[in-house]
C-alpha cells in the first residue's frame, strides 16, 4: 500500500454531503412523501452542477428516501406501515444490543457526555423537530459508548431512513414526555451499569414510539379519506348547483 495513501483524512464528497442534507430535509418533512425533487431547483441552491445533485438523489434512492423513475425524475418515497414495522424491529434489536454494551462498557468519564447529551433532550421537550434531533444525538452517544464500530455503522446506515418514523412518534407532547422518562431511565441503567436492564428499556423505548408512529401514520390517512371525501361532496354539489 502506498504510504501517502490516508483514507482517514478524506472528507465526504460533495454529492454525499448534499444527499445527507437533502435527507435531513426530508426526514423532517420539508419535503413531503411523494413530492417531486427538482434538480435545476437543488442545483441553484447549492450551487452545483445537475449532475452533482443526481449523484446526491440516487445516494438518497440506495437509503430508500427517493424513488427516482426514467424521464420523470425523483420523488420522496411514501411512508409504508410494512417498512416502519420491518425498521423498527432490526432497529429495536440493534439499539438494545447498543445499549447492553454501552452499560456494560460504562467508565466514570463517560458520564458528563452522556448526562448532557440527557439534559439537551430534556430542553428540546416542547419543539417536535428539535426532541427528534436530540434523541437522534442521544442515539448516537449510545451507539458511541456501546464501542462497536460495526454496530455504530450498522445504527447510522439507516438513521435517516428510520428518522421519518422515528419522528412521527414524537409529534405529541405526550408521546415526547414518555419518550424522555424512557430515556431517563435507559441513561440510569447505563450509569449503573445494568446491561439487562438497558438492553430492555431501549428495546421498549424503541418499540413504543414505533407503536405511536404508526397510530399517527393511521390518522394521517383517515384525514386525507375524509378530505377526499369532503372534495367529492364539494363537486357534486357545484355540479348539481
């Protein structure tokens, strides 16, 4: 190998950090499912070449974030009960696992980080948008102590894809507020060192806001059956009219 060769020291190319800024929008739904991505759009807001933003959208298509189709270009993918169910349940199982190791693993020092990564989640109790962004750093600094660089790689493939889910189960102040008591416990386990304990209380933490993302992904539905049909009523009657 050669010796001046340092892949260590290389940055994310530019489509890469473009796709994960695009994927950070979509998760947090400022692009909505199955909204259409224009290219020229993204090119003359980043400044680049179409061709560095196609990179960036079929990056996006390999996370499952975008469908891209010949001739007609790229749209955000539409939530799915049947992927939120099938992601939540490897990410139920990575988490407790990170958790378990994390515990387990667990030094003295470890703990201001982990504290206050606890007390900015704690902050952002009020914002949606701000408590998914925490408890996606909380997730992060578990995967961190868990000290498996495999496991971390495996948690951090998929966070923007699970992200969209993960964040639906939070929109309520209620869903947030047992979230946190989750989290309070999960970091308690952690500092005490009780790897069957954290691996439990991150699996349930996991599982319940799967549970509550797709209650809101159902309501979501019944409200655009009822505004169709709010619609149709609306049509007819100007028909008739």
């Amino acid at each position: 190998m050669l010796a001046s060769f340092l892949p260590n020291t290389l940055n994310p190319t530019l489509a890469i950090q473009i796709a994960d800024q695009i994927g950070a929008a979509i998760m947090e739904e400022q692009f909505a499912p199955g909204e259409r991505i224009r290219e020229v759009n993204l090119a003359s807001m980043f400044n680049v070449s179409r061709a560095t933003v196609r990179d960036a959208l079929r990056i996006l298509e390999s996370r499952g974030l975008v469908n891209i189709t010949p001739q007609r270009g790229a749209r955000v993918t539409l939530l799915s009960m049947q992927e939120l169910h099938n992601l939540f349940e490897i990410r139920a199982v990575l988490l407790a696992l990170a958790s378990r190791r994390a515990a387990g693993n667990y030094q003295p020092a470890d703990g201001p980080r982990l504290k206050g990564a606890l007390a900015q989640l704690k902050r952002s109790i009020s914002n949606p948008t701000a408590y998914a962004r925490a408890s996606a750093a909380m997730v992060s600094e578990v995967a961190r102590l868990s000290g498996s660089e495999q496991l971390t790689e495996m948690i951090a493939s998929f966070a923007q894809r699970i992200g969209r889910y993960a964040r639906l189960g939070l929109v309520t102040q209620k869903r947030r507020n047992r979230s946190f008591t989750n989290w309070t416990a999960l970091v308690a386990a952690i500092l005490a060192r009780n790897e069957d304990l954290a691996e439990a209380t991150h699996r349930r933490l996991a599982l319940e806001n799967r549970e509550a993302a797709m209650m809101e992904i159902e309501a979501r539905a019944c409200a655009q059956a009822d505004d169709g049909v709010r619609k149709a009523r609306a049509r007819k009657a100007r028909v008739v009219n």
